[in-house]
C-alpha cells in the first residue's frame, strides 16, 4: 500500500516592524548555516502583473528566497506585507509587516513518513528561529493562486 504525505503551501505573518528586516534575514541565515544550507538570496522584483488582471499587481523593491533541490524538496521566500504603493496584501493583518511563505519545490507531495516529517520539522524550526511572534495567515488549496 502507497500513502502521498502532502505538504500545503503556506503564508505566515510576522509580527514586526518594516525595519525588522535585516534582523529577520539575519536569524534565518543562521538557522541556514547551522543546518549547512546557503543563505538566503535577495532578489529584486520584476515580476510584471497580467494587463487583464491589475489588481493583482503588487509592487515590492526585492524579497529573499531560498529552495533545495535535492529531497526533501522545500523552497520559502520571505516579503514585505505592504508594497511600494502601500497596498497590503494581507490587509487584515498590518501587524505582520513581512511574510513568510512556505511550500515545495517540485512536488506537493512526499513519499515516506520520514521525509514528510523532516519538512514539518524544518519549517516549524525555521519560523522558531525568526524570534518574532508569526501567525498562520494562508493555507493554500490544490490550483489556488490567490496570493501567489
């Protein structure tokens, strides 16, 4: 018998302000290092919304992404809540001003206990090791695109 351990894709909010930034990037690269991962990568933001669909425009400078390729598979990317026009992208939650966003890589799902658990262990540490109190915000469904 074949059991599929599935991890959903997820939005935290971190409870802080706009310039607990370096300090939030700087936990995570230490939780990283001692887990003999890279740190995180900051990325400038050139995404570009579909015409047909401005509002789902959200305008930021950069954000921080980190993804493993090899199993078990995870990527997490770190953003502010408010963009450059002030728009929040979680507004019932201004509290949290970054985010923190969790999900696999390649595939939605696991194939033995062991790696499922070693992914839910690596998340709930690594959102241990921000020092800032978060909420769950988002749990996404299968094909839901909302706040990607």
């Amino acid at each position: 018998m074949s059991y599929e351990y599935k991890i959903t894709p997820k939005d935290y909010g971190i409870v802080c302000n706009n310039d607990d930034e370096n300090t939030i990037v700087k936990n995570i690269n230490k939780f990283l290092k001692q887990k003999e991962y890279r740190k995180l990568y900051k990325w400038e933001d050139t995404s570009v919304p579909p015409p047909s669909m401005p509002e789902r425009s959200f305008r930021i400078s950069h954000y921080y992404c980190q993804f493993m390729k090899q199993d078990p598979r995870w990527l997490f990317d770190l953003k502010p809540n408010t963009d450059l026009d002030n728009k929040m992208r979680f507004p019932d939650h201004p509290e949290c001003s970054w985010l923190l966003h969790t999900r696999p890589v390649f595939e939605d799902k696991y194939k033995s206990q062991e790696d499922f658990d070693n992914v839910k262990q690596f998340f709930s540490n690594l959102i241990a090791s921000l020092s800032f109190p978060t909420k769950l915000l988002h749990t996404y469904k299968k094909d839901d695109e909302d706040r990607l």
